[in-house]
C-alpha cells in the first residue's frame, strides 16, 4: 500500500470515528432503537454503524466437502503430522490458542494464528496482507518449513495415489491439480461464517438479544472509537493501520523482530512499519491469545492495550467490561450450517 493511500485510508478513518462522535454536531439518531430503559441504562443503542454477517454462499457442496477433507488432512504436510485444523481448530474458535504455533517436527512460528472464521470476509489474508486471496493463501503454509513443511509435488503425489481423493476431486474439473487443492479448501473456508450471534440478532431487530451491558459497551466502542478501524460487517479486517498509533507499542514491549514489522515486509515503504490489517473481532472471546506477537493472554489485557497505544486513553475497569459484554455478543454458531467440524 502506498504512503498517501494509507494516510488517505487513516484520514478516512477518523473523519468516520468525527462522524460517529459526531464532532461538534448533536447526536445522530439515525437508526435509533425504541426502548424501554431502566434508570441506569445506556443512552439508546444505535444499531449503526455495523453490518451483520451475509449468507453463507451457495456453493458446490461436493467441493466444500473435500474442502473440508482436505483442511483436516495431515498428509499436506512433510511430517503426515500436520493439518491446517493443526493451528485453526474449528471446535476452538479457529485458533491454536497458542501466542505462536507449532509447526512441523514442533517448529515455533514467528506470529499469532489468526481465526479461519469469517476470514473470506477480510480484505486481504494475513496480519501484514500478503495474500489477496484464500486460494492464495492456502500455498502459505503448505510449503511453509515452519507450518507444514511439504511441497506441492509431495502433495499432489499423496492425493492422487489415494483413489478416495481421485473420486472426490472428480466434482472439480481437471482433477487432482494444486489449484484445485486451493479452490477446494477456499470454498470450505467460505462457508465458515459465525452467523446468528446476539449482535447480528439485535441488528436484524431482536431487541432482547443484547444485554444492557453488551449495549453499553457498544456505544462505548463507538464513542471511545475503536469503530474508526474495527468497523463493518467483520468488526475489522477491511483496512491496514499502525500498531502504535498515540505511543510506542513496540519499543515499550522490547525485542522487536522482523515479525513486528509487519506490511514493511511486503512493500518495503518505510512507512508501512509496524502496520498490520485490522484484525476482524467476531468471535474474539474465544481466540487468546491477542495480537500478532500473541501477547496479550486475556481480552482484558487486549483492550487496556488498545485503548493506550491506539486511542491514547486509558479506560476504567468498568469500561472495559462494557466492552467485552459488548466483543461476547459477536459470537455466533462455529460450525457451518449443515456439517460436522
Ligand atoms: C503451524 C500452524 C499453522 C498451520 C498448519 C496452518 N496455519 Fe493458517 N495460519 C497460521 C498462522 C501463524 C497464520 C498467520 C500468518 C501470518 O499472518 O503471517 C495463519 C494464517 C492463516 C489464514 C489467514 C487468516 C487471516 O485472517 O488473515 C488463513 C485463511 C489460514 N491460515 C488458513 C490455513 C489453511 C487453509 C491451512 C492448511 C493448508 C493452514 N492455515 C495451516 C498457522 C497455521
Ligand atoms: C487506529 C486503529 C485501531 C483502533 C482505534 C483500535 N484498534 Fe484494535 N487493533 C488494531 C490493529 C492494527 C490491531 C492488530 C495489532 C497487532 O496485533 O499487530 C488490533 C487488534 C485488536 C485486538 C486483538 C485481536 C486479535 O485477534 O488478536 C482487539 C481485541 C482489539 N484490537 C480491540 C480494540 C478495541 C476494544 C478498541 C477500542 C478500545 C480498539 N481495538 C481500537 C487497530 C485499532
């Protein structure tokens, strides 16, 4: 990304967080819910600006199964020991729960794994957005000598000498290819949308989905301005920004690494250093630890962080847990409609 559309991107961004505070202006009341408040309720919730989850898109169900097959299938990596659900357990969240993963033969990586839910919905794939698309992103950790460690031609050997693979892949033309390997598992992927969480609920009109304190903590996130990056329907993963806005997270955390840099390492543009996508957080509670570097253990830790490096404030405890009622709200259903894991 270029400087002047990062700054472009970063000006937008808090004309938006103005717009939302409603700088100088009165209170928008735009989307305004009715309600009926007890005394110490928050003002009324706005539903804005945050969009619910979309559909999960229909797509050739034989090639979401092998999708699916061939997400769980250790024989993608050098060892047979390793399968992409090795670090992005469905049944936990999408995540490893580790601050960095294991790979093969119990390589340490160097970042934080990432959710797989939700994340066909992110503009671009990885902490510094090196890959574009999920297809492309599948060769990542494939032939990645710290994550799986293979090659596509030991790979594409073991799947063609299996007869089951051949039949399955007979639903894709062309086989047993690489880029079939990568439509296949981005397919599955695309259907890993967390739908029907209480936020999406009280978005679509139920009122009762939300508790007081999930409300609370939703004008909270507004007004504070965590919205002016984690925004839209994946509360995040639509735009890059600094890690570190108002203070030095990196030099105040010490040790910096290649890792930190984070889209640096792609454009090489000094001022790129230490950007990252905005990471989605739907589903948040479940994928500690926090960040790139995965050092933040709670979701605690990961808002008092945010609220000091990138809004340069610092909110009370009871801040804080207005807006970890509101960040529970976002999860929805882990399995895909229709599977098992
Ligand atoms: C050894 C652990 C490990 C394995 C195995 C692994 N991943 Fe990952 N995955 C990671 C880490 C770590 C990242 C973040 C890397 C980065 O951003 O540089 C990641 C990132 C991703 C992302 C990007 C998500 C986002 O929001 O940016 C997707 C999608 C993904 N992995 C899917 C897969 C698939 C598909 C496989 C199997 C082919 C797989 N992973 C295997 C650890 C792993
Ligand atoms: C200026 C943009 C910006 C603002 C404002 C901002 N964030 Fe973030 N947020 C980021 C970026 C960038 C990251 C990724 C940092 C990293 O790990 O490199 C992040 C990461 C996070 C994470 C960790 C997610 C994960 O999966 O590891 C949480 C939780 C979070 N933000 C919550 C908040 C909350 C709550 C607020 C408001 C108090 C907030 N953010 C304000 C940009 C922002």
């Amino acid at each position: 990304m270029t400087r002047s559309s990062r700054f472009g991107r970063a000006a937008r961004a808090l004309a938006l967080a103005c717009t939302l505070l409603s700088c100088g202006k009165g209170s928008s009341s735009t989307g305004a819910v009715a309600e009926q408040k007890p005394a110490e309720a928050p003002r009324t919730t706005s539903r804005e600006p945050l969009e619910a989850l979309p559909a999960v898109p229909e797509l050739d169900p034989r090639v979401v199964a092998l999708g699916r097959r061939l997400f769980h299938e250790p024989r993608l990596s050098g060892d047979n020991k390793v399968s992409c659900s090795s670090c992005h357990d469905l049944a936990k969240g999408g995540v490893d729960a580790k601050p960095l993963s294991l790979g093969v033969s119990g390589k340490l990586g160097l970042v934080n794994a990432p959710t797989v839910y939700n994340s066909s919905l992110n503009f671009v794939q990885f902490w510094d957005g090196r890959a574009a698309t999920l297809e492309e992103q599948v060769g990542g950790p494939i032939t990645n000598p710290i994550e799986m460690g293979s090659s596509w031609s030991k790979v594409l050997a073991a799947l063609a000498g299996d007869p089951s693979y051949v039949a399955d892949f007979a639903a894709l033309p062309g086989g047993v290819t690489e880029a079939n390997v990568r439509r296949a598992i981005a397919d599955f992927e695309r259907t890993l949308l967390t739908r029907g969480s209480a936020f999406d609920r009280f978005l679509a009109g139920d009122e009762k989905a939300l508790s007081s304190e999930a409300r609370a903590g939703y004008e909270m996130f507004k007004s504070v301005g965590c919205i002016a990056c984690h925004q839209g329907r994946n509360v995040g993963g639509n735009m890059f920004q600094r890690f570190g806005v108002l203070g030095d997270y990196f030099k105040d955390r010490g040790h910096v690494s290649d890792a930190d840099y984070g889209r640096y390492n792609v454009t090489h543009n000094e001022s790129d250093r230490y950007v990252f996508r905005v990471p989605s957080l739907r589903n948040v509670i479940h994928t500690a630890p926090y960040f790139h570097d995965g050092s933040a253990a709670t979701l605690t830790q990961a808002v008092q962080v945010m609220a000091r490096y990138q809004l340069g404030r610092k909110l009370s405890d009871e801040q804080v847990t207005e807006i970890i009622g509101f960040l529970s709200s976002l999860s929805g259903d882990q399995a895909p409609p229709g599977s098992k894991i």
